[in-house]
C-alpha cells in the first residue's frame, strides 16, 4: 500500500492580471483584470475604479482561452477565487511580456508546467502570441466603431431601434477618408447623409483587412495602418483558424527576468474540467491546488502503467474526485485518461455498482409522517462549521438520534454500545427502510464492504484523496478492495483529522502500519512561517496517535520567514473590543486578518463590535452563511450592500446611473413626496426592469428618465448621493438590511462596501484549506467538547490538538492566542502556550 502526503497552498496572480473573458455568442472576448472577473463571476458588485459597474446577467458560462491539445481556445472557467494578500513576483520575458504572480504558480515551459520559483533568465514559456500587444487593449475603452454609416457599401448590419444601419470601423474611416482626399468628419458626414456623393467615392475592397502595425487597436492615426489580407493578418496575430470563436498557436518566449515586487491582492481560476489551464497576460498557466501531484503525476503513471480502465479515483467530496481525474498532466499535457464510472466519491461508486437503489433519504417526509416523534428536518448536525454544539443545538429529536446513529455505524462500533434511544431509533429506521425497499447512504458502503469483493472494474490501482477525512467504514471499504488491487494510494494528512464528528479517525487512517519505503511526504510548507510552525509542532506533537513528519517552514527569496507568536492576555472571545483596534492597524498596512474559534457562538460578541464598527467581513469559505457574509451579494437577488453601492455610484454617462444601477435602489423607494411619483413612478419603474431583462438596448444612461419617476422633491438629494435621504424614504421593511452597508460606508467610505473585505472571521473547521497574515485564534472550547474529554479521554483530546493545530497554521505571518474565557463559571479551552 502506498501512502502520499499532499500539503501547499495554490499559487495566485495578481489582481490587475488582464485577462480575456468571453461569454454569450460573442465571437471574441472582452479585456478584464482577474479581480474585476472575480466580483463579476461571483456576483460582487464592481467598484466604479475598475470601469462598467454592470454585472454579468444571464445564464451564459463564461470562458477563457485554455491550451488544448496544443491548441489555444476558449475553455469553460468552473469558478474564480480569492486567494488573499501574497508576496508577488513579476516575470518579464524578451519580447515585454510581464505578469505577475506568487512563486507557486506553475507556467507552461518545454518540460511541462513548472512552477515560477524554479524559472530564471533564458527559460523557455509558452505565449499566446508574441505579436500582440503585451498588456492587451487599454483599461476600459473599446475599439472606435461609427455608426449609422447607412451609404457604406461594405458596411456590417446594425439593428437599433427596429431600423438597420451600417457600421464601420473608425480605422477604416481614417483609410478610406485619406483615399478620398478628406478629412474623417467629412467623410463620415457624407456615408451617413448623402447617397449621391457616398456613390462617388472610393472604397477599400470587402475582403481587404486593416492591420495595426503596434498592435494597438485603439490607434488608429493613418501611419499605424496598413492593408492585409484577412490570412494575412490572421497569422501576424498568431490565429491560424478563426472558426468557433478563434483558435491560436502556442508561441515559445524567454524569460528576461523575475523580481520580487512586494505583497499584493491575488486571485486564481479554476478552469472546468477536463483542460485546467487558462491564458493570463500572454502566458500559459496552469491552475492549481493541492491535488497537483497527485493529478498530474502519480495518477498518470498508474494510467500508463496499468491501463486506463485498471485506475479507480475516489475523494472525499465528488469535485475533489473529478477535478483529479481530469486534471492534465504536466509531463504530457494530456488528459488523464481514466473512465468516468471509475471516478467518484465512495458513496457513488457503490450506488452505481450496487445498481442504483432506492435511496432512503428521497423518503424523509414519509418517515416524518409515520414517526412524527422523531421526525428529520434535514438539517445535518455532523455537518455544522464547528463539529457539533453543545445540547441547546437547533434541530429535532430525530435529528440527533439519526446522526449519532450513523456516527455509530461509520466508527464501526458494536450496536451493544450504541444507548436504549439510538437503538430504538435504527430498529424503526431499519423496519421502514424495508417497507419501502430502500437503502440510506451508510447502507451503500455497509452493502458494498459485505457484498463487493472488488471495486468497479475490479483496478489495480485505488487512489483515495482526502484519505483521513474518510471515516472507518469506508477505509475499511477500500482496503477490502484493495485485496484484490495491487496498489491503494492513500492521500492525505493525519494531522489534519479534524471531523472526529462524523467518524473520522487518525487511527483508521493510518492502521493497519505500512513499511516507511511506502510513504511519501511533502515536506515544504509554503504558508507557514517558522515561529507559528514551531509553536503548532508544540501542540500536534502531543497527539498520541499520529505519523512523524518532517515539516518545513516558509521561504521567501531563499530565507526562512520567522514570523510571529504572541499571546493576548487581556481579551477572551466576550471581550472584543481592543483586539479590533489591533485588526484596524494591520489593515491600513494593507494585511488581512482572521478570527478564529472552535465553535461559531464564540463569535457572536466579535461580530456585533465588527457590525458597531462598521468594519466590513466576510468568510469566503462559507460564503452562504449570511450571518458571517453581511456584505456578500446573493445570487439571483439584490442585496443591502448592491442597493447601497449602485446608490452611491454612477454610470457611464458621468453623474447619472445606467438604469439598471438606478432600478436596483428606486424600486424600494416609498411613493410620497420625497420618493416615487404616484402610479407613473411604479408604472415607470416595471417598464425599466423589464427592459433589462429583454436587454433592450439604450440603458446606458438615466438621465432621461429621473424626472418622469421621481417627484422634484427626491431628484437634488438622490443626484447628491443623500444616503440619509435614502433611508428616510425607503420601505419600512427595506431600512433595517440597509443599516449595516450605510455604517460601513460612512466609517470607511465606499470602497469599504465595494472591495473585499480584509478580515475573515469562523470556525476552524470553516476555513480549512485557508489563511490570512494574522490570526486570532481563541482557545476555547464548547462545554460539550470538555464532557467529551471526561468520556473518551486521549482521542477527543488528540482531536482537539489537532483542531487548533490547523486553526494555527492559518497563519502567514502572525499567530496571536487570545486569553481564554469563562464559561459556566469556569474556563473550557486549550492550553496551545506550551
């Protein structure tokens, strides 16, 4: 059995990255910087400093160009995410290409991609196209087309207003007009207005094409132009097939040189599967992530070593599985070819080998119906950000028996021990479940350990990602297939076994004990500086039961960053206040911040002084938790904070907002004197929204409609941006979401309300995988989780050492333990000052 160890967080690029998103039918994408795509991608309103402030509305997926087989066109982008503020390097090849990104990311080099840190001077990447302008088009501006040109003879369509015009582009005006002995105004005047003489003059042939000799398209002065032929230009453009939206040919360039330009903002994409890079600036890069290795290297040599149908891939959630699967490889730049049906969580695979059974979960209202006494909300207790609460916890009688039940079941432990309640809840359970002929997902894994000698396709190579997330019955599972495989590669981290409630277990991951040639460990961390690593190795060291490891820290230009550890001897998690003074003063440094604790009511006083403060936050790893998103804009609605933006910003037609802008805040205006018009400001208003959702044309501006919709009363204050005024003739329902976002901007401005916020605040189990410059972590821990301690001794100790072990190593820079509290008159926490 081989065993990985997979650790390192993604490498990022910065915020200003131009890139070329397309989305819709358009035949070519648009320029946008990856942070503006981020806001837009995941439905942030755009800060006006970044141009348009219109969302991506519709249902269209947006797209980037992607190598594809050596072939460069437009890829499906899967999501956009925010990375946090990061030390940056800009590389810069011969022909002034630049891009800037941290030392993780991997570019595309003649040796596959390699990572940015072991580039240096003479390297070889790829390129789009070294011909282009480097940095694209500029910020915010299109190529100049006139319109209305209707007497052109080789003019495009152009429907506007239910009438056809022709359009041309301005660098063609300037060709033609030089042609004709003009200037551009006259010869505009006379293709839009007088047929006769339009007849007259002399025109560049249809098939004839305008280069840029800079590359600019924006300059268009008669010496930058020359004629071409459309292949012609194609291939000084490096296209070599403009069909389906344009496809290029990848181009080597040298890296010139690569130097550290500080800490900065970065974002990265994940691309869909199965191509997972994307063009950035120029370059070629890949996405990445923690599954790299596995992805790109060891998958690909069982693949080849084995067969494409002798390699089953299974993760702890279905993405984590597929995104492997499909990942390419960066030896080959090939798609992992492994089969579908062979790719998936463990739940899955058994339901489809199994034959699809009824699942038992489709049934809960009838249970419901039948056992009201134990009626199941729904709501998942094993699944709260904090791993279970303490007795007062939402959620029904039935809630809590079924999930200790299958806690029971996952821990493999004998139903003697199981408790008179539980035990009669799974005898009900069990006797409905045959009634209706179904299974529950335990069952699948239960079923599969006692009837499914082998995996599906019966493989000779098992690879199980997230292998300690995994709970003993389905690692159980695994190793019985593995009986008849050659080979299971369990991936994973012991030290981060932090879902002991629901079933999760080091033990079971790490028993049976493997001889030490078997294991491969990664042993560079690329976030953890050496005195945070230090001080967590104080606490995980305590573990009873874990495998040593050799971990180093974090490295910048060769030198092992220290960091800082210090403690907080004045405040608990019931007395925030000072700490927050502490968090405003690294944030005008320009560093983020995260609170940490083990369970989410910890929370509840650092996030009313946040909300008093208004001080914006945010945790962008559960982003559907409101209560810890107060700012996040949701999907398919507009927010208090979207109101408020569009309210304080405009379009662009200089101080008047696009109407959508103005629709999202007028809508909520009351119809009074200071408000709406009566009838005609509602009617007006209904007539504007469905205009945008037909996306008629015209809506770039409100000017003409203010006047018709608000009474003269409500249009000087809401010209002036009167936020007061706002609120004092908004809907009475509508004020109190409003309070918060106003706060926030009448302490910190508007850029508070439109940028992401620099602190993050949760649990440690809500933000695994993250991290932040500094963290406040809180060592305290729920009454149950000290009952707990009482009842089963090392292992929930162990499972709290290793809990705050990840809330510490969250940490890039500073590690700040804040002072513990009482609770029920006496302290419940861990010591982590060892």
């Amino acid at each position: 059995m081989g065993e990985l160890r997979i650790f390192g967080p993604p490498g990022c690029l910065a915020a200003n990255t131009v890139l070329n998103i397309r989305r819709g039918k358009r035949n070519s994408g648009r320029d946008i910087t990856i942070e503006k795509a981020y806001y837009k991608f995941n439905n942030w309103k755009i800060p006006p400093c970044y141009g348009s402030n219109y969302p991506w509305r519709g249902e269209h997926d947006a797209m980037i160009l992607s190598l594809q087989e050596n072939v460069i066109k437009y890829h499906k982008i899967a999501k956009i995410v925010h990375s946090g503020y990061k030390t940056l390097y800009e590389i810069t090849t011969v022909n002034n290409r630049s891009l800037s990104a941290t030392l993780e990311h991997p570019f595309k080099t003649e040796e596959g991609f390699t990572q940015l840190r072991f580039l240096q001077p003479g390297s070889i990447v790829f390129c789009r196209n070294l011909n282009a302008s480097p940095n694209g088009r500029q910020k915010n501006k299109k190529r100049r087309v006139i319109y209305c040109a209707r007497y052109h003879p080789h003019a495009f369509k152009h429907n506007q207003a239910g009438v056809n015009y022709g359009r041309i582009t301005y660098a063609k005006v300037v060709y033609e007009a030089n042609m004709n002995n003009m200037s551009p105004v006259e010869f505009v005047r006379i293709v839009r207005h007088n047929k006769l003489q339009a007849s007259q003059l002399k025109y560049l042939d249809k098939d004839i094409v305008l280069h840029h000799k800079d590359h600019n398209q924006l300059n268009d002065s008669f010496g930058n132009l020359e004629i071409t032929t459309k292949n012609t230009h194609d291939k000084l453009h490096g296209y070599f097939n403009i069909k389906n939206f344009g496809y290029f040919e990848p181009q080597k360039d040298t890296v010139k040189s690569i130097k550290n330009i500080g800490k900065g903002l970065t974002f990265d994409i994940v691309m869909d599967t199965p191509y997972h890079n994307y063009v950035a600036q120029g370059f070629i890069v890949h996405n990445t992530g923690k599954s790299t290795r596995l992805a790109t290297e060891e998958i690909p040599n069982a693949v080849r070593e084995y067969g494409t149908d002798k390699v089953v891939v299974t993760s702890f959630t279905r993405t984590g599985a597929k995104e492997i699967a499909t990942k390419k490889s960066f030896l080959t730049g090939r798609t992992i070819p492994v089969e579908p049906q062979h790719v998936g969580t463990l739940h899955a695979l058994c339901y489809r080998q199994l034959g699809q059974p009824e699942l038992m979960e489709k049934h809960i209202s009838k249970w419901n119906e039948a056992y009201s006494d134990f009626a199941i909300s729904g709501k998942d207790l094993g699944s709260l950000d904090e791993g279970g609460r303490d007795i007062n916890v939402d959620g029904t009688a039935g809630d809590k028996l079924f999930s200790q039940y299958n806690i029971y079941r996952a821990k493999m432990i004998d139903e003697r021990y199981w408790g008179s309640k539980v035990q009669r809840f799974a005898a009900l359970w069990t006797d409905f479940k045959k009634q209706l002929g179904a299974m529950d997902f335990t069952d699948l894994i239960e079923t599969a350990l006692r009837d499914l000698p082998y995996a599906p396709g019966h493989p000779d190579v098992i690879f199980v990602d997230e292998a300690q997330d995994f709970t003993r019955l389905q690692l159980s599972l695994v190793r019985s297939w593995g009986q008849t495989a050659k080979w299971i590669v369990l991936v994973g981290d012991d030290d981060q076994t932090i879902y002991g409630f629901a079933g999760a277990t080091p033990d079971a991951f790490l028993n049976p004990p493997i001889d030490d040639k078997f294991k491969r460990s990664l042993e560079q961390s690329y976030r953890v500086p050496q005195a945070v690593l230090d001080q967590a190795m104080k606490i995980i060291t305590q573990v009873k039961v874990r495998e040593k490891k050799t971990y180093k820290a974090r490295k910048e230009n060769g030198k092992t960053v220290q960091g800082i550890v210090r403690t907080h001897k004045d405040e608990s998690y019931k007395k925030p206040n000072f700490v927050i003074d502490e968090a405003k003063e690294y944030i005008s440094q320009g560093k983020t911040v995260m609170f940490l604790a083990s369970c989410s009511y910890m929370l509840e006083p650092l996030k009313a002084v946040l909300r008093k403060e208004g001080l914006p936050f945010w945790n962008q790893y559960r982003i559907k938790r409101g209560d810890w998103n107060p700012l996040q804009a949701g999907k398919e609605k507009t927010t208090a904070r979207d109101v408020v933006v569009n309210f304080l910003g405009s379009g662009i037609d200089g101080k008047y907002w696009d109407i959508h802008q103005f629709v999202s805040w007028a809508k909520y205006l009351k119809v009074q004197e200071g408000g709406l018009i009566r009838k005609q400001g509602k009617a007006g208003l209904k007539a504007l929204k469905q205009a945008i959702e037909e996306g008629q044309k015209g809506l770039h501006t409100s000017e003409n409609v203010i006047s018709q919709l608000l009474t003269p009363a409500a249009i000087q204050p809401a010209m002036d941006r009167n936020i007061d005024w706002l609120l004092h003739n908004f809907l009475a329902a509508k004020v109190d979401p409003m309070q918060y976002p106003v706060h926030v901007y009448k302490q910190f401005g508007k850029s508070a309300i439109e940028n992401v916020p620099q602190i993050t605040i949760g649990t440690i189990h809500s933000v695994k995988g993250g991290e932040s410059d500094i963290v406040f972590l809180y060592p305290d821990i729920s009454y149950k989780a000290f009952k707990e301690i009482g009842q089963l001794g090392d292992a929930k100790r162990d499972e709290l050492y290793r809990l705050f072990y990840v809330g510490m190593t969250r940490a890039r820079e500073e590690l700040v333990i804040m002072k513990y509290a009482n609770q029920k008159g006496r302290p419940y926490y861990v010591d982590l000052i060892k």
